[in-house]
C-alpha cells in the first residue's frame, strides 16, 4: 500500500474538519499520513433494503429505548427471581400501547 507522508505541517494549514478533530493550537506543527483505504468487505457494507416494510415503527414514540421497550413486553411473562409466570396477566397485551 501506498502512503503520502507531509510532516512538519502547521495545524492552521489543515483543513477546517481536520483542525476540528485536533486538540493542538494553530501553531503546532503535526505528520499527515495519507493512505488509501481498503474496500469494505460484503459484510461490513452499510445495510441496504427496498422492502417498503423496513422501519414503519421508527416514529413510534413509545419505541425510543427499544431496550426498555423489549423489557417491558416480556415483563408478563417472568416474575421479580427470573422464573418463568406461568399465569402472565390476561389481556396485558391488549392494552393502549400494546404494554402492560
């Protein structure tokens, strides 16, 4: 791989976004090392769908902490030692905003 090395660089002399992520004063003098990136593997490219179903809950604002969320539906189902409720509350489920 390939690498272009500037050193000796005033920080004023970096662009504006690159001076923002530094915490030196204009005066400081640092090494720019430029390298090209690898190309993402499959796995790691950014998730992609055309399915017009993919987020239609993401304005629900009872969803804003899905981990809390989560907790609060299976919350019926266990009680306060973590053993299973064998008789969750009836109709827990039918409750405005579908949560006990």
């Amino acid at each position: 791989m390939n690498a272009i090395v500037f050193e000796h660089v005033p920080v004023a002399e970096l662009p504006l976004a690159w001076r923002e992520k530094l915490a030196q004063s204009l005066h400081a003098k640092v090494t720019v090392r430029i390298e090209e990136e690898e190309p993402s593997s499959s796995a790691t490219q950014q998730f992609v769908t055309d399915d017009p179903a993919f987020g239609i809950w993401r304005d629900r604002q009872d969803m804003n902490d899905v981990q809390a969320y989560v907790r609060r539906l299976r919350e019926p189902r266990f009680n306060r030692d973590g053993s299973r409720n064998d008789d969750p509350t009836p109709g827990s489920y039918d409750k405005p905003g579908g949560l006990p």
